[in-house]
C-alpha cells in the first residue's frame, strides 16, 4: 500500500509498472466534483445510445445497419449501396478532420469524455470490480496480498461477470452489422447453423474480456494510435487539463501543512490517486493523460479543504500557463464544427430525400456480341443486354416495361418485375431489330426503363450501343 504513489511518481518509471517491471494494476481512487457528476451523465447517455440503437426502427428499418456482406448501409432508414460511397467518405472525412480540430483545441478530450474504451471501463467493469471486491482500498489491499482461497473466489466471480458483459457487448456490437432481430434468432439457434457468426462473438468476447478486464490502460499508453497524433496535433496553445506551476511550485512537504512557505501544491498526491492512467499531472502535458478532468475535481477538493482557491490543475493551455495571462475557456469551436455537421448532414439528408427511387445500369450480357436469327425469311439482329436495378425508396417498386423507340423492338420476358425496398435484381433483355434497317449512324439507342412505385410512374432513360455485322 504504501509504494502505491512511490511509483507514479519516479519520473523513469511508467506507473503501470513495479519496482521489478512487472505490470502493477492502477486502481484509481473515486472522485467526486462538477465534472465528475457531467461524465457520470454523460457515460450513461452514450451506453444508452450504443445498447438501444440496434433496436430502434425508422422507416421499418434498422435504425443503423452496416451490412457488409452486401454493402449496404442503413442510416436514419435511408439505405445507401456502395455506389452512394462519395456521401459517406464525405461525412467520415469531416468527421477525422473534426476529431483532429477538436484534438488540436481541446487534446484528448475525446480520450476521457466520449471514447468506448474509457467509458465502459469507467460505468461498467470498476463497477463489477467494486460489487465484488469493495472499495478502491479493499481492492488494493486484495491486489498485493498473497493468493488465498478469499482472493480466488473473487477473482473467478469478477472474471466470470466481465465474461457475461463483455459478450453482451460484443452481441450488441455484432448487431449493427448482422442486424439485431436477425441476431436474435440467430442466438437461439443452434451454433452449427451460423458458425462464422457465432466464432465471430466468441472472438469479440474474448478480445473485450481481455481488453476492459485486464489491459485496461495500457491500451491507451501503448496500442491506442490517437495518443500517438496527440504529441503531433497539440501546441502550447492547446487548452487542455493542465497543472498550473507557477502558482503551485515550490511544492510544499508530503502532507498538509497550510503555513509552510511555497506554492499552493500541498504535494498530497490526490491527483495521482485518482488518474485512471497513474500519471502525475504535474510533470506537464503527457501521452498518457486522456483528459478526463478526475484530477482537475480531486485538486479542487483538496483547495477547498486547505482554504486556497479552485483550479491549480484545471483546463488551460501552456501558454496561458507561462504568461499567466488566463481567458475563460470557450467552446465556440465545438459550437461551429456542429453547425458545420448540421449543414453537411442537411446536404447528405437532402441528397438522399431526392435520390432516382431507383438506380439502374445497363452492361452487355456475358453472350456473343450479336447474333443473327432468321424469322419469315428476314434476317434479324438480336444484342442481349442485362439491368442492374436497385430499389433505392422506402417502398417497393415495378419494373413495369422497357420501350424503344424506331424499328427496334425490346423483348423482356420477365417484366413487370417487382424489387423490394434496399433489394437488387438483375434484368435480361434482347433489343431485337431488322437487319436491313440498321443504319450505321443510328448505332446509339436510347432505351426507357418505365418504374411504378405507389401511384408514381417514372421514366428513367439509357443509352445502349447495338452492335451488328
């Protein structure tokens, strides 16, 4: 217990690490202040959106669906096809370059406010961790003693409990690519009929059981790419959680002694107790920090307790730090990238509402590139042709007819043709023409595709090159 801060504090030494270099489990102390109770809030709406998104219908469709396996992804019951890619790389576009905006203004903010990672450790797994084993110091005191049947029992009913939430999470995840009631039939089913699936969960299980139950932190100080764009994104102009050293330095003794001449820093430690990544805040802007303001609660509890004022660890940037010249932080920039997203997702929703109810192409048939056929002793030319067609409407829609204009006739034996909403079918067709009618300037046809959908009848034109002798 008591080398718990001795190695947080060692500057050579990363603090998830003991004496020896062995892994040392950082148990953060709880918190409690105004940010504290804005991410408590905060958490629980995101689980809530992740858990209940699968299951929400718009439309009479999925309210997101990736479906990978037939590029077909639903958004807002808008289903849009790997054709419809330039909208989307143009969303996910603006949206990295609002993550690294966002990084550049306000570090890894994203890091302790928002990202999975952080979140279900924080509401989900500390939470098993203190139901079976107690408090942050019984949980301590449990991790540095010997083995002992006590330890082993809560050991297996800790790791049995991840085991269940982490396979909960990697079902609801598994459910915005397969679709949650598809899933949920799945489930019930035996194994052997959906095997891909089912190892698919089973690896999603185990790589989330390892990962909020035991990895934790060291994802975000060793695989997590985002720490790494930090050190490159951020300036001294970066507001971000910051420890002001010109009014806590020169740090007083270990413990509290309010009359020792110094700074404000009572070197209490609070804030290496409480950091989820066991860095020392004071030591300056670091990879390891992900910004999520438990020090900035924990040193203002302490300041109130000593009777000095709030934010020697608050949100600032070195710069401010340095000239002492401070500025209320603003979130005007989070307030314009959103009307920036607002107006995109307005173009996208807009483009979408007005996209063809249908989207068709037209590609020759895998056939030979002509074929003469006589019919009453008259020489015809055929060219066989075949329609992609997708239903790109919230209803289904009828391919009712193809019609050519001139002395060409469409043969479609399979029309009218129904295709449901989101679905695909391919159309075979012959252009059909006497041969002694072909002119060789008349080698481009412009052929109409005549769709139903509801009461609408809509035409939708095409152009084919015939081919003949």
């Amino acid at each position: 217990m008591s080398d718990w801060n001795e190695y947080a504090v060692i500057p050579d030494r990363p603090p998830s690490l003991d004496k020896k270099g062995f892994r040392r489990a950082i148990i953060p102390a709880p918190v409690k202040g105004n940010w504290r109770k804005f991410r408590d809030y905060f958490y629980y709406i995101l689980i809530c959106i992740f858990l209940l998104t699968p299951w929400l219908n718009y439309n009479g469709k999925q309210l997101l669906k990736l479906d990978l396996s037939t590029r077909q992804f639903t958004v807002l019951g808008q289903t849009f096809f790997a054709y419809n890619a330039p909208s989307i790389f143009i969303f996910f576009i603006t949206f990295v370059f609002s993550i690294a905006y966002i990084t550049y203004k306000y570090g890894r903010i994203w890091c302790g406010m928002a990202c999975p990672q952080t979140v279900f450790i924080d509401k989900i797994f500390r939470k098993i961790d203190k139901f079976v084993e107690g408090n942050y110091l019984q949980r301590r005191k449990n991790d540095q003693a010997p083995l002992s049947f006590n330890k082993v029992l809560k050991r297996i009913m800790r790791w049995t409990l991840y085991i269940v939430f982490s396979s909960f999470i990697a079902h609801t995840f598994t459910a915005y690519f397969a679709g949650a009631k598809e899933l949920l039939y799945i489930t019930m089913e035996s194994p052997a009929h959906n095997w891909s699936l089912f190892l698919w969960v089973q690896f999603l299980t185990a790589i989330f059981t390892f990962n909020f139950g035991w990895f934790r932190e060291q994802f975000c100080l060793i695989a997590c790419p985002y720490g790494r764009f930090q050190s490159v994104l951020m300036g001294k102009k970066t507001s971000t959680v910051v420890y002001d050293f010109k009014r806590g330095e020169p740090r007083k003794s270990k413990g509290v002694k309010t009359t020792e001449v110094g700074g404000d820093c009572i070197n209490c430690l609070r804030c290496i107790n409480v950091c989820p990544t066991g860095i020392d805040i004071r030591n300056g802007n670091q990879m390891e920090c992900i910004g999520c303001t438990s020090c900035i609660d924990a040193c203002d509890e302490i300041m109130q307790k000593v009777k000095k004022p709030k934010g020697l660890i608050r949100f600032s940037s070195e710069e401010e730090i340095e000239s002492q010249n401070f500025k209320r932080i603003s979130f005007l920039p989070i307030a314009f990238l959103l009307i920036i997203f607002t107006l995109i997702l307005s173009g996208i929703s807009y483009f979408t509402l007005n996209r063809p109810i249908a989207h068709i192409k037209v590609l020759r048939a895998i056939d030979t590139p002509y074929r003469v056929v006589q019919e009453n002793g008259r020489d015809y030319i055929l060219n066989h042709f075949k329609a992609h067609i997708t239903a790109q409407s919230s209803s289904d829609i009828i391919i009712e007819k193809i019609e050519l204009a001139g002395n060409y006739e469409i043969i479609a034996p399979y029309l009218p043709l129904k295709i449901k909403s989101s679905k695909d079918k391919w159309v075979h067709f012959f252009i059909k023409t006497e041969k002694r009618s072909i002119q060789e300037n008349k080698k481009k046809l412009n052929i109409n595709f005549n769709v139903v959908m509801k009461q609408n009848y809509l035409i939708y034109p095409k152009e084919v090159i015939f081919l003949s002798p």
